[in-house]
C-alpha cells in the first residue's frame, strides 16, 4: 500500500484509538522512511498528550495514555545485540495495558514476543512524498485498525 505522511498520520491515529492491549507493533524501514512519525500518531490516538520526541538517544519512553493505557516507544537501532535489552526493561514489556512501539525490531532477534505486527515503511523509487507500507501479522496480536489497508490508500 502506498500512503503519503497525512495518511500515515490518519491510520496510527485510528490504531491508536482502537487497538485493544496488550499489543505489540515493531516498526521497521530506513532512516527517515516514517516510523516516528508513525509512532507518534499512534501515541496521539492513544490518548497521549505532548511531545513524543524520537527515542533514538534514550531508546526507551513510556508515556500515560487513555486511562490505564501506557505507550512504550522503542528505538533499537544502537543496540548491538538481542542480550543488550534486558537493560531496557525488554523482558517486563507487554503489560496488559500497554502499547509497545519498537523501531528496528528486528535488533531484537529471537527475544522478540510470539504475537506481534510489523510494519514496513520505505521510500519508493522517484516519490520521496509517499511511504510503500507492508503490514505482517505475526502469531496472533489483536486487531489493527483499517487492515487490510486498502482503504487507507493514495
């Protein structure tokens, strides 16, 4: 599916706003291709409110949400190996009211949970105003908002 960033910001913003919990979303494409921006619409359905600054420094956030919801934000793009995220606080991740936003997930290897999404976003040849989006299901995680995403196209 192909989406420019107000239909990204649109469909997190749904997620946000619909998805039951605990669930987690790992966020997956290059630098730049769109997973904060993605992350923090997720956050602002969620119900959460102020800045919601890339965690690429500090890897980890958690921010309140709705009531008795918490979004975690995850960047995991300096984090050498799997074993290094028990320092994050990985092994006490998916608590029944959180919503758990990974970048690079796939710097979490086998540690990543049994049921999860990931989202791919990349920058199309020619068209760096839209986003390629992939969604895979993986195990059984609660239900996305506007999957499949036909209906969130350009």
């Amino acid at each position: 599916m192909r989406l420019d960033e107000e239909g990204i910001v649109r469909w997190g913003v749904r997620i946000g706003e619909t998805v039951r919990t605990p669930v987690f979303l790992g966020l997956q494409g290059e630098l730049g291709a769109g997973k904060s921006v993605l992350a923090r619409a997720i956050g602002e359905g969620a119900g959460v409110s102020g800045h919601m600054p890339s965690p690429s420094f500090n890897l980890v956030f958690r921010y309140p949400a709705r009531p008795d919801i918490e979004v975690v934000h995850m960047d995991l793009y300096r984090v050498a190996r799997p074993g290094d995220l028990a320092e994050l606080g990985w092994s006490e991740l998916g608590q029944p009211n959180e919503i758990v936003l990974v970048e690079w997930p796939e710097r979490a290897g086998d540690l990543l949970p049994r049921d999860h999404w990931l989202i791919r976003l990349s920058v199309p040849p020619a068209r760096p105003d839209l986003r390629d989006v992939s969604v895979s299901r993986v195990g059984a995680p609660p239900e996305l908002a506007g999957f499949p995403m036909s209906v969130w196209g350009t």
